[in-house]
C-alpha cells in the first residue's frame, strides 16, 4: 500500500515538474515573441519617420507665449550658413566629442553606459546633474522635438535617434550638429559661432577658440566670453583637460592653448523679426535686457521661449484702435500726431498690452507707451494731491478754497479763467479745477506731495519739488507705463504691483533662464483708494472724461492735459488719460513729437484720449469679468453724503427743468406777443392802404 502510494507520488511530482518546464519553455517563447513583435513596430516606426529635414538646418526661432500658455508671435532668423565637416578644424570635432559624446564614433546612437552612468550620479546627488544623450540624440531633440520632460517624447526620440543613425555616417551627423547647435549671441552653427565672437571663418580657429566654443554648448548664455570672460576661460580649460583624457593632446598643448590670448570680435544679428505685435516684442526685449542681463541677438535668435502676460484680445483691440486714423485729430502733412498706449492688470502687474506709436513700425524704435516722458499734467493730481490730503485726513467732501492765489509769485488759474468761492474736493477733482488743488498742497505741506508722488514710482528730480506739482509742472515728466502702474494702486486697494511683461523665459532646451519674483508696495491704505476711486468715477461719470463711458462697466479715471511753451489762441502739447476698470489699469499719451508753432494739439484731452481709451476697453469686454468696483469700505461712511448729493442733484435737475419750463413759456408769451404785434401792424398797413386808395379815388374824381 505504502509502495503504491510512493510510485503515485514519485508519477505527480515528474508530472508537475514537467508541467512546471513547460510552463517556463511557453512564457519564455511568449517572451521572446512580444520582443521580436515590439522589435518589428519598433522598426517601423523607425523606418517610417522622416528625418530629411537635416538637409537643410534651420535656426529655432524665439517663441513667445501669451498669458494663456499660447503662442502669441515668433521671432525668426534665417541668417545661418552651413559648412562641411571637411572645413571644420579637427580640434573643434575632438572638442565637442570630448565633451558632449566621448563614445560618439563607438555606439549606435544611444550610449548605454553614459545612461547607467549618469543615472548612478543622479542617483548619488539626489538631483539630475548628469544626462545619458548622445549627440545624435541631442540633434533628434534639437531638431524635431520639444524640450518637454514625458516618456512619450523620449520614445520619439529614441526612434529618430535609430532614423539618423541608420541615415547618415557619423562624419555626417557630427556636420549637422554643429551646423545646428546654438551657440548663444544669435549664433547658430559653428560657423557663424567663429564669426560672431572671434570674427574669422570655422577654419581659422586656434584650439583656444575652439574649445571655448565647445564650452558653450552647455550654457551658452551663462557663458558667453562676451558676457563672462572668465566664466568662458574657466570652461575652455575644463574642455581642455577633457581633451587630453581622451588622448586628442597632450600637457604641452593644454598649456599653450591657455596662453594663448583671446581676441574678442562679436557681430551684431542683422535680421529683424518679422512677428506679430511689433511694440509688445519691442518692450520684451528691452525688459528681457534690462532685467535678465540676455543681448538683442539672444532675444532675436536664440531661440527662446518667452512667457508673457499679453492678452490677445486687448492687444488685438489696442492695435486695432491705433490702426484706425479716424480716432485721431488730423496731423499736419510733415509730421504725424503720436501716441501711445498701454494696459495693465492691477492685481498682478502684468502688461496685458500696449502699442508704442502710430505709422510705420521701426524695429526697437522709439515706443510711446513706455520710453516718452512728458509732463503729464492734471493726471498728477491723484497722486501729488489728493491721494496724501486723505491720508493726512481731509475728506472727499470737504471744502476747498477756489479763490485767486498767488503764493510767492506763482499764480496758478482754472482753465476757465473763473472762480467759485469755495468747492468739495469731489467736485475739484471731478471738474479738474487747478487752483483748489494747488491751494490743498500748499495747506497740507510740499513734503506730503513729493513723498507720494515718489511712493507711486514717479521719479522726481530737485527741480520738480514745488507746488507746481499738484498740476503735473515737472522739469521732464513721466511715462504712460508708470503713470498706469500709478493709477493701479486705487484698482488695487492701494497696492502697487510692479509692471512687467515677462512671465519667464526657457532656453531651447527648456532651461529655466529667468522668472519674474513678484514685487509689491503698500503705497496706500484700502479705504484711501477707494475714495480716490469713487472721486475718479465721478470724473468719467459727470466730468472732464465723460467720453469714456462704456456702458456696463464701472470706469474711473483721470484726464490731462499740459500747455504750449508758447503763446498761442487755445492748444495743448499733450492729451493724457489714465483710467482703470476693476480689473485693467491704462494709460494713453497724445501729442507730436516736436511741438512748435506750427504742430500743436487744437482740442482737449476731453475728446481725444478718453475716447480712445473707450474703444479699446470697449473692444476688449470679454476680459473684463468684474466691472463693478469693490467700494464696500466707504459706503455706509458715504451713503448720507451720497444721499445728500443725490437729492442736490436731484434739486440742481428739478431747477435746471423749472428754468427751461420758464424759458420755454418766456419764448411762447414773447412769440404770441410778436404775432399778436405783427398782426396789428398788418392791420394798420391796410388801414393805410384803404385810406391811400379812397384819397387817391376822391383826388380823381376831382
């Protein structure tokens, strides 16, 4: 019995052994076949991609994005020029081979040891300080891919590495690399790298110059010899050393490349871009130079990607209003009317848009919007006057005095030359009288103005520190820009957020360049704003900037206008109105840009600016959610006083409708009263006719 059960036993254990063999034999075959089937789509795909545009290399171009992630407009530069691996000296190939792929000529395209090792560095650092591309890889990505970090992008990669390997030689795909690398200072290509910075063809390069431009691959903004000669030196010996362990020279070469003197010869991209929104690109590179220390060929050719806070529509809107002439007075036929305009979103100092000058757009040209100064007259009066006077207390509806003035000779006049005894401060700001303004700056102290002015971010200069302040009077003036980052501060319950149009800006291979760190100032407390904004919407709402109206939007705002230098009948050099809804703060500057006898502004402020500043907001009310400003903390303060001024209103009407009543029953009595006399003449000239013609008849029949 036992025996038995032994010999079932010993029969299953074979059986499951045998089972469990061809268990292994089948999953084995199953993998073996998924491999050969992935192996054959793998294949594929490599034999169906299309790798000829490495024909002909073309320079990525500068991209830049609008606030939504779009792309907005694309700066490109065709000025490449391409050259043979026969004329490219053989220490730039050793160079770049030493640094960039050591075992180009060794692997297939991908260098599995540089991965494992690079993942075992990234590994140890806890960081990625090392990466496992080939240059061919690096060509598949530079020239058919993005800079995204997804396994579905490394996978195109891979197949188009395969593709070029299986397509080119070596000696071929090492030419259009560096005839498609960049180089930074708009330098695409190896040859126009020699020429940009050492001003001679690829051939002439000594092993000096030669590994320094290999060192820039890397980072070639960081650098750059033009920006940073010993940053440039320090990698060119790191190159150096490089090439020697690779055994493409020796100790004695290395010394003498180091001693070698470097000349420096940069060159300066001759192409200009060709892309939409000519003014917005033109403030972008300037910011981009100002502020992220990158040069005009980086911008125009480095191939860039730009994140920015332009908002299409309200650019579309802007350029659209500035297209039309009929928004404009009429120039003189030798010189065209200029202006300028620009939009900021208050909350985050972002430029959503601007236009920077009227006719033919010159390449970083003069821009209205942002680089005019001029003095911007009424417009200053928020800031100088108003806004300190109610942080030192005084109120909307206090009383101002509206009388002649002359302190220590300067005699300041309303534009209508007239005088009302006293006015409230709502009603000076509303109606722009110019001498309770100046009279207010005088009470309260200079010092309050100027410090206010300079808390807006309006510089001032020794000579602007009088009271001819309060009306814009400045030795040079200001800009659009700053006057709308100005204005921002009430749309922002007095915070000021610095205007910027850069959000921030990646290299072509998606590396982290620079990043706007935002930048706020508390200039104001939240109620000292809102009752700047309540007097502001009085000035559009039954004021000096009426015209600005749009109908289902709050909108406050200030209008300006300065004088002529010289004596004239009427005229203005400058039109300006500020204004803001919620939530988009602008700026429009009017004027010629030489004013003399000849070239002045004939109308006001009143009827130019605002009703430019109408179309655009007009034209870009999609963007405008909240159209009704947030007043709460000044509303129960204010709501006897806005009773009290409702029902003077309300009085004023009813007595303005009395007095047309009367006129209009004055104009009926005087006409009855000149009916009824014309008929009485009437019937005294027949009277005298009838007695004419019967004396006439008796004097016949005599």
């Amino acid at each position: 019995m036992e025996r038995r059960q032994q010999r079932k036993l010993s029969r299953n254990t074979v059986w499951n052994k045998i089972q469990s063999k061809s268990f292994v034999v089948k999953l084995v075959l199953a993998g073996i076949t998924l491999v050969l089937i992935s192996l054959f789509i793998f294949n594929i795909f490599i034999w169906k991609s299309d790798v000829s545009k490495l024909e002909n290399p073309v320079p990525q171009p500068t991209i830049i994005y609008d606030q939504n992630g779009d792309i907005a407009s694309k700066i490109s530069n065709s000025n490449i020029e391409g050259v043979s691996i026969e004329e490219i000296p053989k220490e730039v190939i050793q160079a770049v081979i030493s640094t960039e792929d050591q075992r180009f000529y060794k692997h297939n395209g991908v260098n599995y040891i540089g991965i494992i090792r690079a993942f075992f560095q990234n590994l140890i650092s806890g960081e990625v300080v090392a990466g496992g591309s080939t240059i061919t890889q690096q060509l598949a990505k530079n020239v058919f891919l993005t800079h995204e970090r997804t396994f579905t992008r490394k996978i195109k990669e891979l197949i188009l590495t395969k593709k070029i390997e299986r397509t080119y030689t070596k000696d071929e795909i090492l030419e259009r690399y560096l005839n498609q690398i960049y180089f930074g200072e708009g330098a695409w290509g190896i040859q126009r790298a020699a020429q940009t910075y050492f001003g001679k063809d690829v051939s002439e390069l000594s092993l000096s110059e030669s590994t320094i431009l290999a060192g820039l691959i890397k980072a070639p903004s960081v650098l750059s010899p033009i920006k940073n000669l010993d940053k440039a030196v320090e990698r060119r010996n790191i190159v150096l050393t490089l090439m020697k362990n690779e055994g493409y020279i020796d100790q004695s070469d290395v010394e003498k490349a180091k001693k070698q003197t470097i000349v420096l010869e940069s060159k300066k991209v001759d192409d200009k871009y060709k892309g939409k929104y000519p003014y917005y690109v033109d403030h972008i590179i300037e910011e981009a130079i100002q502020k992220y220390d990158l040069t005009e060929n980086e911008v125009l050719s480095g191939g860039l990607h730009f994140y920015t806070e332009l908002n299409p529509t309200i650019q579309n809107a802007t350029e659209e209003v500035y297209g039309n002439g009929n928004m404009f007075p009429e120039s003189q036929s030798d010189q065209l009317i200029q202006s300028g305009g620009i939009f900021i979103n208050p909350s985050t100092g972002g430029i959503n848009a601007l236009v920077g000058g009227r006719g033919e757009h010159t390449f970083r040209g003069f821009n209205h919007a942002t680089q005019l100064i001029r003095q911007p007259g009424s417009t200053m009066k928020p800031l100088a006057v108003y806004t300190p006077a109610l942080e030192q207390g005084y109120d909307t509806f206090d009383l101002l005095e509206d009388n002649p003035l002359n302190i220590d000779g300067y005699q300041p006049t309303n534009y209508d030359k007239q005088y009302r005894g006293q006015v409230t401060m709502y009603d000076a700001v509303v109606n722009s009288y110019n001498v309770p303004a100046v009279w207010l700056l005088n009470k309260m102290g200079l010092d309050y103005g100027i410090n206010a002015v300079e808390r807006f971010g309006i510089p001032l200069n020794e000579e602007d520190h009088g009271l001819g302040l309060a009306l814009g009077g400045m030795s040079k003036g200001t800009s659009p820009l700053l006057m709308a980052q100005a204005f921002s501060t009430f749309a922002n319950n007095g915070l000021m957020v610095e205007a910027h149009a850069i959000q921030k800006i990646e290299d072509a291979n998606g590396n982290l360049l620079g990043e706007w760190q935002k930048n706020a100032t508390r200039v104001t407390e939240p109620d000292v704003a809102q009752k700047m904004t309540y007097m502001l919407k009085g000035v559009v709402n039954e004021g000096s900037g009426i015209k600005a109206q749009v109908e289902g939007i709050e909108i406050a705002g200030k209008t300006g206008t300065t004088q002529l230098p010289f004596l004239a009948d009427g005229g203005a050099k400058d039109h300006w109105f500020v204004g803001y809804t919620p939530q988009l703060v602008g700026a429009i500057w009017l004027g010629y840009d030489k004013t003399d006898q000849d070239h002045y502004l004939l109308s006001t402020s009143s009827g130019t600016t605002t009703v430019i500043f109408k179309e655009i907001i007009s034209k870009s009310a999609s963007e405008i959610s909240n159209k009704d400003f947030d007043l709460t903390l000044i509303e129960n303060k204010y709501k006897q006083e806005l009773k009290k001024k409702k029902y003077e209103e309300e009085r004023k009407e009813e007595e303005k409708e009395k007095e047309r009543r009367d006129e209009r029953k004055e104009r009926k009595e005087a006409e009855k009263e000149r009916k009824e006399e014309e008929k009485k003449k009437q019937k005294e000239r027949k009277e005298e006719e009838k007695d004419r013609n019967s004396k006439d008849k008796k004097e016949d029949e005599d």
